[in-house]
C-alpha cells in the first residue's frame, strides 16, 4: 500500500441528482445535467469546456445539455449495439459528472490522496451494468465497490434487519429488504416509474384537461416539487402557466394529486412481495418498519397513503421517512467504504 493519504466517498449517481459524502467533510449534491458548448461562440460565452448541475441548466440555450442517466442506467446502456455512438456519449457524460463530484472533494485537499469510493446502483442494475460503472470509475478513483443503493441507505441508518427500504428517486423506486446480512437478488425490487413518472402523469392531466396551456417537462417538476402532496385536505394548488404567451392561474390541484398517486400501488405491491416471500414468523415486523428514502419520500402525506394501502393488501403497516432523505445513500455508501476491511480492498485491487 501507498503512503497517501486516503479519502473515502460515498456517491450517488442519481437520474435526477448526484451525490457525494466524503469523510473530510464534504458533503454535497449536484443536478445531473452536464452541458457542453454548442459552438464556438458559446465556448467564449461560457469559458469552459464543460459545465455542471445549475450551470449547466441556467445556460442551457448554449449548451448541449446531457443527462447522462435514465431508469437507472447509463443511457443507451442496453442499446449498445444499435446505437454504439449515442451510448459513448453518454459514458462520456457519466464520466464527466463523477469526475466532477471527485474534483469537489479533491478541492479541499492540500497534497496528492487516494480515493476509495463507494458508487451506488439501483437495487437491480445488471451485472454488464455495474460493470460500466466501475469501468467508468476506474480512471478517476483509485478503489470502486458498486452497492445496491437501497442497501447503502439502509446501511448508513444502521437499519440492517427487519426493515424494508424504498428509495424513490427520479428514474426508479428501489426497495431492499435488510435481514440481518448483505442482501442478494432476492431481497430486492426495482421499479422503473419513479419520479420522472409523476412528470409524465402530470403533465399528461394538465394537457388533458387545459389543452391551451404550454408547458415542459422542467416546468411541471417545478410545480410538482414545491407543492406535491397526496392529502385529501391540502390546499389548492394554483399555478401560473403560459396559454397564448399569457401567464394565467390554473388550478392544478387535481391533477397532481392523481401524478403523485399513481406510484403508490406498484410501492405497495413490490412491498407486498417482499413480504410475502418472508420468513412468517418475521413478516409482521418487517410491516412495522417500512422506510421512506429519495427525493420523491417528500410528497407530502405519501407514508400515510401507503399506510392505507398496506392495511387494506397486508393488514397492517408502518410507514417512515428517513431523516436526510437525499443525502441517505452517499451517507450510506461512506459508512460502508470506512468499515470496509483494508484486506478486502487490497483484494479488489488484484481482480
Ligand atoms: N418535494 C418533492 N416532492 C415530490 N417529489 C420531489 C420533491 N423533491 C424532489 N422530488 C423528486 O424526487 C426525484 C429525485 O429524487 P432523488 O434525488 O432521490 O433521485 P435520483 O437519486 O436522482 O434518482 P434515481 O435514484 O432514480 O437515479 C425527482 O423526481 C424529483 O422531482
Ligand atoms: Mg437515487
């Protein structure tokens, strides 16, 4: 082994945001968009060859805007062999953005280090999948553990048995069972509507119903994120939206409540699995510890809907929020790349 010093990272990489926790303190997120100039002109408007998250989004006219993964994957992943182009691209995109993440955190360093990095999947990613990334990884971190990001979650809250962990991001719900050990196949569901989904669905109702307004995909996740909630009893929600170039009220309170709606029974369902396929003499503890990840856990009033599904599918339920629920998994993915034996690094290092 080397004299450098080392750091570890647990990261994220995540459809919607990426997220790195570093034990020198670092500890932050960025959008997952990477822009590249469109032209000339723009190279000297921009100054830089690549731009990150916000930037990236604010001078998006400028820019070849990219986001490199969807459904949890690199995109075109498994389209390698039609579009052998577009899917190096988007490795190039992904590679961009965790190179990104490993200069924020290099930043606060005075000297050369090492960095060990935990990179988190989605509880099902494939194998040829999982590869990519560590392929990805190998050039920018000097070690790299692929986890199942449920199971980082679950990790980093010290839950590791009877307990189930949905992580609702952007492009896929991840649910994991913890038993007690690693958990394996069997133990995990992914789900590919997710957040994106309750845009999609959103969208959709608004144009259904008010087929003048002009919206985007970006402008409904805005609405949806600062208003979204499955409560019967929440208020109104009124947007301004453009109809002819006007900004005019429309009340979207309806349609929303049906976008965020629309992920629960497939939750409920994959919880129902994992249940059922439990150990009897366990499965009513696992309903009593049921916990809410991802940045889709902050609908408001999403537990207590899936309580209510749960009570009327399983019989009984408990639904919690995790506390941080966006920074869960790289939190997680850190925990995990510390307790993780030098021995077993070094053995990494050798396959
Ligand atoms: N207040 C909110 N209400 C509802 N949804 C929200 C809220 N805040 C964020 N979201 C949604 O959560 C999703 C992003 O969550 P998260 O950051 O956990 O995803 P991700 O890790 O990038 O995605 P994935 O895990 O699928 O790759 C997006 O769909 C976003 O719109
Ligand atoms: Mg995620």
């Amino acid at each position: 082994m080397s004299n450098l010093k080392v750091l570890n990272v647990g990261i994220d990489l995540g459809t919607s945001r990426s997220v790195i926790a570093c034990d020198n303190g670092v500890r932050t997120f960025v959008p997952s968009y990477v822009g590249y100039p469109k032209d000339m002109v723009s190279r000297k408007l921009i100054g830089k060859d690549v731009v990150f998250g916000l930037d990236a989004l604010k001078n998006r006219l400028a820019l070849d805007v990219r986001r490199p993964f969807e459904k949890g994957m690199i995109k075109y992943s498994n389209m390698q062999d039609v579009n052998a182009a577009e899917f190096e691209t988007y490795k190039k995109v992904a590679h961009d953005l965790l190179s990104h993440l490993i200069d924020l955190v290099k930043a606060e360093e005075n000297g050369p280090v090492s960095v060990r990095a935990v990179l988190g999947a989605p509880a099902l990613a494939s194998t040829q999948n999982k590869k990519l990334l560590v392929e990805i990884a190998r050039d920018i971190v000097d070690d790299v553990l692929i986890a199942s990001e449920p199971f980082a979650v679950a990790y980093g809250l010290g839950i590791l048995s009877n307990a189930l962990i949905v992580d609702i991001g952007a492009g896929t719900i991840d649910l994991c069972r913890m038993q007690g050990s690693i958990p394996t196949e069997d133990d995990q569901i992914t789900l590919t509507r997710a957040g994106d989904h309750i845009d999609e669905v959103f969208m959709r109702e608004i144009k259904l119903r008010h087929p003048e307004v002009d919206i985007t995909l970006n402008m409904v996740k805005q609405i949806k994120e600062n208003n979204s909630t499955i409560s019967d009893k929440g208020e109104c929600v009124v947007a301004m939206l453009p109809i002819k170039g006007k900004p005019t009220p429309v009340d979207v309170t309806e349609e929303l409540l049906i976008a965020c709606r629309s992920i629960v029974p497939d939750v409920v369902e994959a919880i129902r699995v994992l249940i059922a396929s439990f150990d009897p003499e366990f499965q009513s503890l696992m309903k009593e510890n049921v916990i809410l990840a991802g940045g889709g856990s902050q609908i408001g009033g999403l537990a207590r809907e899936i309580e209510k599904f749960m009570q009327e599918n399983l019989g009984y339920g408990k639904v919690i929020k995790a506390e941080e629920p966006l920074f869960a998994g790289a939190n997680g993915g850190l925990m995990l790349c510390k307790d993780m034996p030098n021995e077993f690094w070094d053995e990494l290092k050798n396959k």
